[in-house]
C-alpha cells in the first residue's frame, strides 16, 4: 500500500491561521531534481522523445531487448539488472549531460533562476546547500552526472542517501538493489559511459551511513513524504536543499503540501527527465505538532519543466 494514505488536512488550512495567530514560521528552499530516464521507463513508458504510435510499435521489440539484457546480466554473474532498481539509461545519460551542461553556462544577470543556479553549482559566495538523493541508482546516477563540476571542485563534499526520498509505488524498479550501508555500484550503463567516472563518485563522494536498505512494508509514501520533511529542517544546517528522486514521489509531495485550492501543474504533471524545480518549504511547530506546506508562489522551474 505504498501509494495510499488518507488524505491528510489541507496544510494551508493550518499553516495560514497559524501565521495570522502570530505564529513563527521556519523555511527552506528546496530544488526537486527527477533521475534521467531509466531502463524501466525505456521499456513500459512511452516518453516525451516518441510518438505513442512509435511506442506501441516498438514495445514488444523493446520488450524482448530488456529481457535479453537482463538474461546476460544474470548468466554472467553480474549483480546488475534492467529491471530492478532500474539503472539510467543511455537517453538518461545524455538527458543528464544537458543538465550538467545548462548548469555550467554562467550569467552575469541577476535573475532568480541565475541565483538558483548558483546554489545548485556551488558558486563561491552563493548560499550554502547540501545534495540529498534517493538510494536507487538512477537518481543517484543523476546526481553524480549532474552535479559533477560541483563535485569535482568540492571533493569534501558528497550525496547524502537518505531514505525517505525512495520512490512511492513497489514496482521493482523502486527497489534498491544496493544493500544496507554498502558502496553503491556503477550499472553496465554507467560504466561504459563518458560524461563522468561514476564509479568513482561512489566510492569517495557518497554518504551511505544512513541507507538502511529498502523501505519497509509498513511504510507509505505520505510516511516519508513527511520524513524527509522533519530531515530537512532537524538534520540538514544549510538553507537550501538539493533533493535527487522520482517523479510519481515529487507529484506526490506537491499534491500532500500545495495548498488545496491551488491548481498547480506540479499536481498534475511529472518533472521532466533530469528537470530541476525550486520552491521554499514552510514548516510551522504548531500545538499539533510540526506541520508543512509548500509555497504555491516559490515553486519555480530552473530546468527542464514539467
């Protein structure tokens, strides 16, 4: 039951009395960036790079290539898989690419999405932030790709898995293969490829002392919808939070935290493949606990768009 939970309290229906009450608001600004195309999506969806047609027509043949890379993983001995705890994909790594490319073109103009990017790169005198990520691959591939100038230049600094970010739904290419507290390993994909030594990045530029392996049965997404709320502002000192996940995950979170009324896209529609979407998150300490909204007037699309 990882995709149901009842339906909590419109969060403005708190947040905005509790404000006019003269209560003291705490705020974060948080940067939603999806994973680049999996293997899994490759194969069961059909994309914004091809007709429905063009997919209808190549499934089956994309069908069979997924189960016969999956058959060689697996008679090779290789603990890998197309299927589980999906790796990006070849479209994903030059998705991701553009990404780290768009990141990389500075601006002398002081706009709001040139200040987003000086977050997100880590520009000397740019706010502080910390990167956060899912423990499945893809996102984690995404991040390291990315982000990789920044942490080319940071080598102190790393991805942070934590596991409320895992996606919402029990297919298995929501699964992580990496098991508990273990270095995570590169896919056949991302060690062929040339944009960045994701292996490396692993091995020295990733925290996994809180991976705990994967989410429980007794979980569900609202659980860690809320968890990875009560993280950012009780574990993470910086101000703005760079988050890699999942898409049914950040639809999921601006549904739960939009004000209801609010008839925003990011409830409708999924982040794009490696987009990148800021917004500020309220949290108040209220008689009933600690309670979060999203401000409908911050979420703002720095790349990519829905």
């Amino acid at each position: 039951h990882d995709k149901s939970w009842k339906k909590p309290q419109d969060p403005a229906s708190i947040i905005g009395p509790f404000i006019e009450s003269g209560g003291k608001i705490e705020k974060k600004t948080v940067y939603f960036v999806r994973h680049g195309e999996s293997t899994w999506n490759d194969t069961f969806n059909k994309g914004k790079h091809r007709s429905a047609l063009q997919f209808a027509l190549g499934f089956i043949p994309g069908l069979i290539k997924a189960v016969s890379y999956e058959s060689w993983l697996v008679l090779t001995g290789k603990i890998d898989s197309w299927f589980y705890d999906s790796p990006m994909s070849f479209l994903g790594q030059t998705q991701v690419d553009e990404l780290a490319k768009f990141m990389a073109e500075t601006s002398n103009n002081p706009t709001s999405d040139e200040k987003h990017l000086a977050v997100l790169r880590g520009d000397p005198g740019a706010p502080p932030s910390t990167i956060l990520c899912s423990s499945l691959r893809r996102a984690l591939s995404t991040m390291a790709a990315g982000f990789r100038d920044r942490l080319s230049r940071r080598p102190e600094e790393s991805i942070r898995i934590i596991p409320s970010l895992q996606e919402i739904s029990r297919n298995p290419d929501t699964l992580s293969i990496t098991p508990a507290f273990t270095e995570v390993k590169a896919s056949w994909i991302d060690r062929e490829s040339k944009i960045c030594d994701f292996q490396a990045i692993f091995s020295k530029q990733v925290d996994v002392s809180l991976h705990s392996g994967n989410k429980p049965i007794n979980t569900n997404g609202l659980l860690r919808m809320t968890e990875f709320c009560d993280y950012c502002f009780s574990s993470v000192k910086e101000d703005h939070i760079i988050a890699g996940g999942h898409s049914i995950y950040f639809r999921s979170f601006f549904k739960t935290f939009l004000p209801y009324t609010e008839d925003h896209i990011a409830k409708k529609n999924k982040i794009a493949n490696a987009g990148v979407v800021a917004f500020d998150l309220i949290k108040a300490s209220t008689p009933n606990g600690e309670k979060y909204m999203v401000d409908p007037k911050s979420v703002s699309v720095v790349f990519g768009g829905f």
